[in-house]
C-alpha cells in the first residue's frame, strides 16, 4: 500500500497574481514574494479595499510555506479556514494570518514565515 504526498500547491490565488500583474510586479512563490505582499499592504492608503485579497493572499502565504518550508503541508479541518501543517503539532491558519497583517499591520507576513522557519529549525528531526 502505497502512501500519499501530503498536498503541497492548492491555489486559490489567481486574483492576487492579477492585482500584482496589473501594478507590474512579480510574486515569486517565497519569501521574496511575501516581502512584495507585504510592501503592497504597507503603501496601500486604504486597507480595506484590499480586504476582498484577504483570502488570496493567505492561500499564497500557505503556498509559500508548503513549497519552502520542508515537511509543510495543506490541512483542511473547515472548507474555509486553511491551514498548514508545519510541525506535527503545530498549524498555520493561512487566511487568519493575511487578515491580521491587513488589519493590525503586523506581523507581517515576512514575520510570521521567519517564525514558521524558526520554529521548525529548532524542532528535532525526530519530532517533527
């Protein structure tokens, strides 16, 4: 019986790759691409119209994470509310990370990532 790869690119952020398109930047799928979103967020003079990338923008921060972050992995438990599987104990909920950073301002998603990675680099091998 052969085991199955956990889910590693769901999408879901197509509208986010236009907006970026439209404005001529690039969105690398990495860190880099989170420091775009971020400065997007930062220069916008009226958060809430971006309110409607909410989503977007968390699928492409959970995107981010499964592709850079080793053993991370799409976890659905509510059809809305995404969440990666970073550790075996420990999950990001995607979209309420990019609601908070259009919200409050921090932490950014830069933030939250470095934090991810740290989290996982300091988890033993065995454990994770």
């Amino acid at each position: 019986m052969s085991k199955s790869l956990p889910v590693t690119n769901v999408g879901g952020y197509e509208k986010l790759l236009e907006f970026c398109q439209e404005k001529g930047l690039v969105l690398p799928r990495n860190r880099q691409g989170l420091a775009v979103i971020d400065s997007l967020i930062e220069q916008a003079t009226d958060r809430t119209s971006m309110a409607t990338l909410i989503r977007p923008i968390g699928m492409f921060y959970g995107d981010v994470l499964t592709h850079t972050l080793p053993g991370a992995h799409w976890k659905v438990i509510k059809e809305d509310l995404p969440e990666v599987s970073i550790l075996k104990k420990t999950s990001v909920s995607v979209v309420h990370v990019a609601q908070r950073m259009l919200t409050v301002g921090v932490p950014t998603l830069v933030m939250n990532y470095d934090h991810a990675l740290d989290l996982i680099n300091r988890e033993p091998l065995q454990d994770r």
